[in-house]
C-alpha cells in the first residue's frame, strides 16, 4: 500500500468512526473531539463528499432520535416522581 492509499485508508476509517459517534452524540463539536479530528477537516469533507454528507444526516437523525428516547425517558421517570414540571410539560405537548 502506498502513502496516499494509507492516508485514504486512514481518513475513512476516521469517518466511519465520526459517523457512529454522530449516532451517539449528534453535536459535531463533540463527535470531532472523540475521533481526533477538526470541524475544519469535518466540514472539509461534508463539501467534498455527497456520499459522506448523506451519511453523516442520516446519523445525526439516528442520533437525534436516540437523545429524544432519552429525554423522554427522563420526563416519564420524573413524572412517576410526582413533579409538576414534567407532568405539565408532558401534557402541553402531548395532550389532544
């Protein structure tokens, strides 16, 4: 293998990391910070690559989805707890 062929090789390792850590924790300060590499080079890639791009959006949705099942978990314990601020927080947004 060659140096560009280890630098490709290493770069979408990275990536591949980047993009299960967005999974996880979909703030991008954050991500970058795991895997050892700048906002620069993250957005450098999100303009250079389509492909990187859609992955990176669907991982930020997955991750998303992944808080929001957290935060809600959190709600639903405090509410059982018996605190008004969480039942009326429940009940502003989910109350038909």
């Amino acid at each position: 293998m060659n140096r560009i062929q280890k630098i490709e090789h290493s770069q979408n390792t990275i990536r591949q990391a980047l993009i299960a850590q967005l999974e996880r924790t979909p703030i991008i300060e954050l991500a970058c910070d795991k895997v050892g590499i700048s906002r620069t080079t993250f957005y450098r890639w999100i303009h250079s690559s389509k492909e990187f791009t859609k992955a990176v959006e669907k991982s930020m949705t997955t991750g998303r989805e992944f808080i929001n099942d957290l935060a809600e978990s959190q709600v639903i314990s405090l509410i059982k707890q018996g605190e008004i601020k969480a039942i009326r927080l429940w009940l502003a947004h989910n109350s038909a």
